[in-house]
C-alpha cells in the first residue's frame, strides 16, 4: 500500500517537474510565448506545444508511477483519476481562454498516454528475473 502512495505521488510529481521543465523551454524557445503567457493569448502554434507538453509530461509521470508500483495497473489508473481532479475545474475556469479542441485534446491526454507511459516501462524494464543482477 504504501509504495503504491509512493508511486501514485512520484507520477504526479514527475508530471508537474516535467511541465515546469518545458514551460521553461518553451519560454526560452518560442518567440513571444512569455509575453502572451499570463494574459494566455496563445497562438495556435503554441496551444501544439503546450499540448505536447502535456503528453511528454503524462508520458513521463505514467512511466515513473509504473516504475516504482507494484500493482501497476490500478495505480495508473489512480494516477489518471487523479490527474483528471487536478485538472477538470482548471480547465472548466479557462474555458473561454481557449478553443474546445484544447480542452478536449488535453484533458483525453490526460486518460490515455500515463497508460501509454507505463506501457513503456513495461517494455522496456518489466520485472527482474531471479537470478539476474
């Protein structure tokens, strides 16, 4: 129970370092993204890479809690719910701000790829065999 906390509470906290991480870049990136940021007048090239971020950073926090869970399955699908608790009233409350595409599109990102990210990790770490260093 409590390394499945700790694997639910390591994706989530994956998700928002990731984001932070890439909001930085996507600042230093894209010309004019700071300036619009607070008034959140994107354009639609930056409403992409706002999008993209979100899923490196749902791809990234499903693969953290997968990696650390031991009951893989159930605690992604915390992770998601949890996720979408998070986000639903942020998204409700910026609903005029942007087109209902973005909306759709992110908060179905945040239902699908944390499955595709821990999806990964079962690929490509799986389990220890016995016997294996």
């Amino acid at each position: 129970m409590t390394r499945s906390i700790a694997a639910i509470a390591a994706g989530l906290v994956s998700w928002f370092v990731i984001a932070t991480l890439g909001n930085f870049l996507l600042r230093a990136a894209m010309p004019g993204y700071a300036a619009v940021e607070v008034a959140m007048d994107f354009t639609l090239g930056m409403q992409f890479a706002r999008l993209a971020l979100g899923v490196l950073s749902s791809l990234g926090a499903g693969f953290v809690a997968a990696w650390l869970a031991t009951r893989p399955r159930r605690d992604i699908v915390i992770l998601i719910a949890l996720l979408l608790v998070l986000f639903l009233p942020v998204h409700y409350s910026l609903w005029q701000r942007f087109p209902v595409w973005y909306h759709a599109a992110f908060l179905l990102s945040l239902v699908i790829v944390p499955a595709l990210g821990a999806s990964l990790r079962a690929i490509g770490g799986g389990t220890r065999r016995a016997g294996s260093a």
